[in-house]
C-alpha cells in the first residue's frame, strides 16, 4: 500500500496503464503540457509524447467522436473532460453513437471508450461548472457509469474502466482530488464494477450515499452514533451495473432506507434506486425510503448560497431521523 492522493491515483493508473497497453491513449483540452485542471496527466506527455497525450480543440462532440471512432479501430482511448457538464454539448456522440454502437453492431464492434472528468461543488464554479450529472447516464443503456470516493476506488475503478471492452462514463469529484488515502501497489488492482461497497456497518438505518456525499454519510453517521443511532452507509461505486443485493440485504437489517446524493433531488439516481429498492424489499421496510438532494435551482456561484441548494452533514442527521421516527 502507498498514500496517494484521488488525482495522484488516477495519473498513476492512466501511466501504468499507457506502459502495459500501446492502444491506450489520452485526449483532452489541455491533457499534455498543463496535465489538466487538476493535473491528472501531468508530465504523462514527457513519457508518452503528444501521440499519445493528444491536446484536442474545444470541442467535446469532436473529440468524443474521435475516441469512438479511435475504440472501434482497435485503440483504447481515454477523453477526458475539463468538466463532466462539458457532456451535454456532445449528447448526440454519447447518447445516439457511443452507448449504441456495439448494439448496433450486433455486438461485433467493441467500445472500449473511457470518458472521465470532475464534476460537483465546493469551489464556487457555478451553474454551468457545478452540477453532478451522473444520473441522466443511468437512462441509457450500452454506457457504464462509475463514481469513486476515494484514492482506492478512483484507482482501482479506473484500471477495470480502461481494460473494460465497453463505454464507461467516469465521474470524479473536484473536491476529492486533494484527499489522501491508501492505495494498493498492485498493477493490476481493480474494483470490480456492480459491487457496492458498506463504508460503515450498522444496524438502526441503511444510508446509500456516492461520491462527496459519502465522506458527508460517515460524519453524519458519527453524529447520529452520539444519538445511539447506528447507520450502515454504503456507496454503489458504480450505478450502471448497480449492486442492488447489498443493498437490499442491509435494508432487511436496518428496515429504513436513506439515499442522499449531489444530485438534484427530483429524479435523482436516489429517486430509482429508492423504487427498485421499495419492489425489492417492500416487506422489511419499517417506513419510506428517505431522498436527499440539491434544490431545484441551478448551482449558485456564490459559496455560502451553495451550501443553502445542497444537503449538509446536519440535512443528512436529520432526514435519518426523521426515517427512523415515522409511524405509520
């Protein structure tokens, strides 16, 4: 094991994985000399050249259009996105070409396409630059959707991303970039996709949070523990495949549900996996499943009207409390 950083671990994986795969190859607006907004390639071009950490226009359709063309030609290509909003003016690449092209093919064309980029708040990057867009990808099928909370998971997530013959939408977390944590030397280390993961176990109440807001879920579990209240949290790590049966078996300990997430909260991932959860575990639920959310209003600039639009470590402790005191 060594302590990296999240943006440290995902270099690192991108590196080692450029060194044991020729047909791996990244691009992006300004992947080379500047490494990125938050340096996730820096210095890769010194190793690697610019053939292979490729500067693109600023263009998202073209160049996500390129990594398709590039992944049905036999390469493995990595887009990277200075913001995961930067998707939505390219939906017609993602949605009608890159998530459909194998099933159009019949399966005979692979797509091993990793698109990645940051996403979410705390630095005050606003409407356009500050939202969490994770769930509109779980709507379509034909693309996979991963999202690590930690050095380990952005490591070992990534690897199986990369060596993976299929499209997957890789969404980091700009406040995470800096956090430190325990990352296993192995080469080969990955996560397996469709395994969630239970962060803390516990017995009172099931809170399934992703990303940033899974750092939020341990803290508000601490808090509720001072209660005597003892939360099991749980990050997916991944919502297309999602691992339901963990889930759903903690549900069936805990009997209540809590799902918080950046997103906002109308039709939020928290909204589907809420009612799948519900069809599944119907009989052991002791109350409704719980949602939290972002406000339905566009992210705020200013820092202090953000935490307002977003749930805090208090909006969490509270909404579990209230999941744990209805009555019917």
């Amino acid at each position: 094991m060594s302590i990296k950083t999240y943006a440290t671990a995902i270099r690192d994986v991108i590196s080692q994985e450029m060194s044991r795969d020729e047909h791996v190859f990244i691009m992006g607006e300004d992947v080379e000399t500047l490494g990125g907004v938050f340096g996730c390639t820096r210095d890769l071009y010194k190793r690697f050249g610019t053939q292979r950490v490729r500067n693109t226009p600023i263009s998202e359709a073209g160049f996500i259009g390129a990594g398709l063309g590039a992944a049905c030609a036999g390469m493995r290509p990595i887009c990277e996105l200075m913001y995961m909003d930067f998707t939505l003016v390219a939906m017609d690449q993602l949605l009608n070409q890159v998530a459909k092209t194998r099933y159009i093919f019949g399966g005979n064309a692979k797509i091993p396409l990793v698109i990645r980029g940051q996403q979410g708040i705390g630095r005050g990057n606003a409407a356009t630059h500050s939202q969490s867009l994770e769930t509109i990808f779980m709507h379509f099928p034909g693309l996979k959707v991963a999202c690590p909370s930690t050095a380990a998971e952005a490591a070992g997530l990534l690897r199986t991303a990369i060596r993976d013959d299929n499209p997957v939408m890789f969404f980091e977390h700009k406040a995470l970039y800096a956090k430190k944590g325990e990352v296993p030397e192995d080469p080969d280390y990955m996560i397996p996709f469709g395994k969630a993961d239970v962060k803390r176990p516990g017995k009172d109440i099931t809170i399934l949070a992703n990303l940033l807001y899974t750092d939020r879920a341990l803290q508000a579990a601490e808090e509720l523990m001072k209660e005597g209240i003892d939360a099991e949290v749980i990050d997916p790590r991944t919502l297309v495949p999602f691992d339901y049966d963990t889930v759903v078996d903690s549900v069936k300990k805990t009997g209540r549900l809590l799902v918080v997430h950046e997103a906002h909260r109308s039709a939020g991932w928290g909204a589907e996996a809420a009612a799948e959860i519900s069809e599944r575990a119907f009989r052991y639920l002791d109350a409704p499943p719980v949602r939290l959310g972002a406000a339905a209003c566009p992210l705020p600039f200013n820092l202090g009207l953000e935490t307002a639009a977003t749930p805090q470590i208090a909006d969490i402790v509270d909404a579990a409390k209230r999941a744990l005191y209805f009555t019917v």
